[in-house]
C-alpha cells in the first residue's frame, strides 16, 4: 500500500475534501494501533470519538458508522497499522460556529507507528492544554513545546499546571513508581488509552495503582517514572530535569506484560 491512505467518509480524499480540515483546525481524533483487523481498547477509543462528537458537534457519530469507516480503510488488509480517525465538519467555522451536525470522518492509515524504547530525558514546562480532557486537532501548543525541549537538549516535554503539578506530555501519559505501585498524576490532562490499557492489567500482575497530585518536589519520592500511550505501552524515563531516575528494565517488562493482558477487540 501508500504509505498513508486517507479517507472521508469512507472515500478517497480529494484536495476540495481536505481543504476545511487543512485551514481549521476545530475537531477532535484518536490515534489506534490496528493488529491484523483489531484493536486493544478498541471501546475505549470509539467512547472517546463518541464524548469528542458530543462535545464539539452536538451530534454522535453512530458507532457502526465509525467501525464501518475503520473497515473501510483497512479494506481487508491484515497485519500491523496505525489508524487515525478525526472527527470535523465543514459546516461549523469561525464566521459561523453554531452548527450542530454529525461530523465527517477522516481516517488515515500508515505504517505501524513504532514504540519509544530508549528512556527519555524530559523537560519541565509550565503548559496546559486547552480543553485538556479532549484528543483536539488543536496541536500547535504541543509541537513548540516539544521544539522548545528538543532545541534545549532533551527528548520531550513535560507539562506543569497553574498550581504546580505534573499532569501529562507532549503526546503521552507518565506514571512514576514508589515500591510496587504506581502512581499517575492528578491533575486536568487527557485520560489516555494507553494508560487505561496498563490500569486494566496491572492488578493481575501484583501492581497497585492510585492517582494523586504530583509536584516537581515529589520526585525524589520515586523509584523510577515512565510514559505511555497508544504505540508505547510504557518506555522508561531517564531524567526530568536535573533529577535522575534508576533503571527500569524489569519494571518495564512487566507494564508491557499488563498492557499485552488486554486482548485485540474486531473491529
């Protein structure tokens, strides 16, 4: 195949299709990795195609229209993709927002996206997503601030709220670890996939989880700390900042062992 097929509504897109979704950036999407016609999570992401349409349109995308598209841009292939859906509509704009309409869906499929390994060295920064809880389009804050990291030597970004905690990356979740549990921050952030996944299978490998405020001054609390999200099931973090994490290899192992717990859903 291309290296990547994209779809609107279950057809090719042309250029006249593509031209609202390339000036407005008002819509929301997920991101999935695709095994041989499923999905891990797949409910947890057509729940949040289902919470984006809702919020942003007013309108629900039917869930057998949205697996329908996702059918039709495998077309039958088996193996390993990624697969993004975004939800937008050319009705809603800046000169006229009120619509309320079912959005269009755009799918886009690619080689599989491969997971981070190499543990991370990352960069505080004091950011919030706007409308943190939604997967929007709106992705300028997040690229300058990776920018921002990797120009000052680091691998990614790491986002500190108005009150000074750590709620999540550029495009991942982190959770840090203190004995055998681990610990995600609590603060406005996007609810991930990838750490769903990890939540859903932990307790059957002896890992307790909770979710508490977490400050740049708690890192010393820490074993180790890690990322995740829908193509890394967790990769190590090196460092944030100056403060130093031990290795995690055998850690790691066992959050991809949780994260492999969950079984591929058919689309």
């Amino acid at each position: 195949m291309a290296d990547v097929l994209m779809q609107i509504d279950g057809q090719p897109a042309s250029a006249a299709d593509l031209g609202h979704f390339a000036l407005s950036n008002y819509g929301a999407f997920t991101s999935m990795q695709v095994e041989d016609g499923g999905v891990r999570g797949l409910d947890l992401h057509l729940a949040r195609l289902d919470d984006e349409a809702v919020e942003l349109f007013g309108v629900p995308v039917p869930e057998a229209t949205l697996r329908e598209r996702m059918r039709q841009a495998l077309d039958g292939r088996s193996g390993r993709f990624s697969l993004r859906v975004n939800l937008f509509s050319d009705a809603v704009s800046l000169r006229a927002p009120e619509a309320v309409v079912e959005p269009r869906v755009l799918t886009t499929l690619s080689p599989l996206a491969s997971p981070l390994t190499t543990p991370l060295r990352l960069q505080s920064q004091a950011y919030a997503r706007e409308v943190a809880h939604l997967k929007h389009a709106a992705t300028f804050g997040l690229t300058r601030a990776r920018r921002q990291a990797v120009l000052a030597g680091f691998d990614d970004a790491l986002f500190v709220d108005a009150e000074g905690r750590i709620s999540e990356g550029s495009i991942w979740n982190i959770g840090f670890v203190q004995g055998e549990a681990v610990i995600w921050p609590e603060a406005p952030m996007l609810a991930g996939t990838g750490q769903a996944l990890l939540q859903r299978g932990m307790a059957d490998l002896g890992l307790d989880s909770e979710t508490r405020p977490v400050r740049l001054s708690d890192l010393a609390a820490f074993d180790a700390a890690f990322i995740c999200n829908s193509a890394t099931p967790a990769c190590a973090v090196a460092a944030i900042d100056g403060h130093p994490f031990g290795p995690a290899e055998p850690l790691i192992s066992r959050l991809i062992d949780a994260w492999r717990s969950n079984p591929c859903q058919a689309i």
